[in-house]
C-alpha cells in the first residue's frame, strides 16, 4: 500500500487544501409547471475530510465563481485547490467537462489574484481524485435516493443541503469503539466548531405520509431518511478492513513500469519512472 500524500498529513486549517467536484444535474421547482437544472459544489478538506456543500444553478462560470467566494467567505482563502481535468469527464459528467475546458484558464487566472493556486489531476487519471470522489459519492448516492421525483425550491434545497453537510461532517473519523467508557469519536466537525454538530430535535416523520405534511415537514422527512440510510451504510464500511495478502514495494524513481495506451488497450510498453506527484 502507498503512503498518503504529504498534503493528507500535515497539520493545517481547515480547507487549507481543497478538492472540488460536482454532483448532479438536480432539478429545482421555479413555479408548478417550470423546473430548473441545479448542480451540487462539494468542497472537501484533504487533511479533516471536511465537507462543504454549495447549490449552484448552472454551469456558467458566473454561477461557480460565486459559489467560490460563498466558501471562501465562510470556510476562508485555500491555499490550494485541485479538481478534475475536464478530459476525464464522460457519460452524465460531459457537460462538467466541457465547462472545465472552457473555463480552466480563467479559473486559474482568477486564483491566483487571490493567491490561490489551481491545480489539476492529470488526464485519464480519475484515481487522483479518489478524495472528493468518495465526499461525491457519500452526498449523491443517497440524495438521489431520498428525493426521489420530489421537487424542491432553491432554498428547500439549499436547506437539505445544509442538513446533510451536518450530517456528513459529523461522520467518525476512525472505527467506532465498543467499549462505553471511551471519548467520543473524533470527527470532521471537532476540527470546524470544536465539538460534534448537533441540530434542534425534529418530530419523527419518516413514517408519515408525504401528502400530509407541509413543505417543511418534508424537507425534514427527507433529512431524517438521509441519516437513516447513511448510517445503516456508510458507518458499516468502517468496521472493513482489507486484507493485503503479500507485500509488495514502493514505486520509486527509475523503476520498470508498464506503460499502457489508452487508445489501444492491447498495446503496452515498458518504461522507467522518473518522477511522481505529491499531492496524489
């Protein structure tokens, strides 16, 4: 197994280095019979894992620089940002490409104004961006699931979002002990707020029925189910643990390595390795 990356180590503040990614498309409610496209901004911390959610209405770069500048304004300046390369984007996330082709220099350009350096995975290389994937797929999986056809305002949304931000953020950031007498586990929000996020108790409403509760019962149905089916999942994954059968060594500078093109899968060729990255 590889050694973490030096970024993923050492002590910083939160959302010093960031990954960004986007989930979606969602659909908003503008009036009763007119939707909208809506996409999700995740923001997460490489060193505390911490997550921050943003609803953004369109893919313009008007739309993101200022989903930017709400994160900036309430988690502080990165020093670091990386994200997808938009030529790793296929299927449902062309379009996610496509608005990072167009808009990489400029995005560059804008951070480094603000002293924010911008930086992206190499081409083909999803596996770089193994962090925000995993802070992607904690939000989306069961997003998707929890709101099912149900549509929503911007600000209902954006109150769910937050909701499920608490909830991922309040995430064990080890396996959970069975001993009672041990502190609580320590999670994302310790390194945020100084202690676990709490919110106001709700009445139970997972059980009831949809056509029953005003707008604001449902966004907290839809919460309480969210908890629900990220605990009974997400929490289990913990308790695994991989075995690793042999060891094997480290990839050092100048070892053999079998170079294969993308283009055609049944051609390779050998090559030496001369250098790695730091921050993958």
């Amino acid at each position: 197994m590889g050694e973490l990356p030096r970024e993923r180590v050492t002590p910083s503040s939160p959302f010093h280095i960031t990954g960004i990614d986007y989930a979606g498309p969602f659909f908003i409610k503008r009036n009763r019979k007119t939707q909208d496209k809506c996409y999700v901004g995740v923001f997460i911390c490489f060193s505390t894992k911490a997550i921050h959610l943003e609803l953004i209405s369109s893919l313009f770069s008007k739309s993101f620089i200022q989903a930017l500048r709400r994160f900036t304004s309430r988690r502080g300046k990165p020093y670091k940002i990386l994200s997808d390369n938009g030529t790793t984007f296929v299927g449902a996330k062309r379009e996610l490409g496509q608005f990072l082709k167009q808009n990489a220099s400029n995005l560059i350009d804008l951070c480094a104004n603000d002293k924010i350096e911008w930086l992206f995975i190499p081409p083909y290389s999803p596996h770089f961006g193994g962090l925000w994937e995993a802070g992607v797929k904690s939000t989306k999986h069961h997003l998707k699931r929890i709101l099912a056809n149900a549509r929503l305002t911007f600000e209902e949304f954006t109150t769910v979002l937050c909701q499920i931000e608490a909830i991922l953020n309040s995430r064990p950031l080890c396996p959970l002990s069975s001993d009672p007498n041990d502190f609580l586990s320590l999670t994302p929000a310790h390194f945020l707020i100084g202690h676990q996020l709490t919110a106001v108790p709700d009445e139970a409403l997972e059980d009831a029925k949809t056509n029953r509760l005003t707008s604001y019962q449902l966004v907290q149905q839809m919460c309480q189910h969210f908890w629900r089916r990220w605990h009974r999942e997400y929490i289990s994954e913990l308790q695994q643990r991989q075995k690793w059968n042999c060891s094997q060594g480290k990839l050092e500078v100048d070892s053999l390595v079998l170079n294969q093109r993308r283009q055609c899968s049944s051609y390779s060729e050998n090559g030496l390795h001369h250098s790695s990255s730091s921050w993958f």
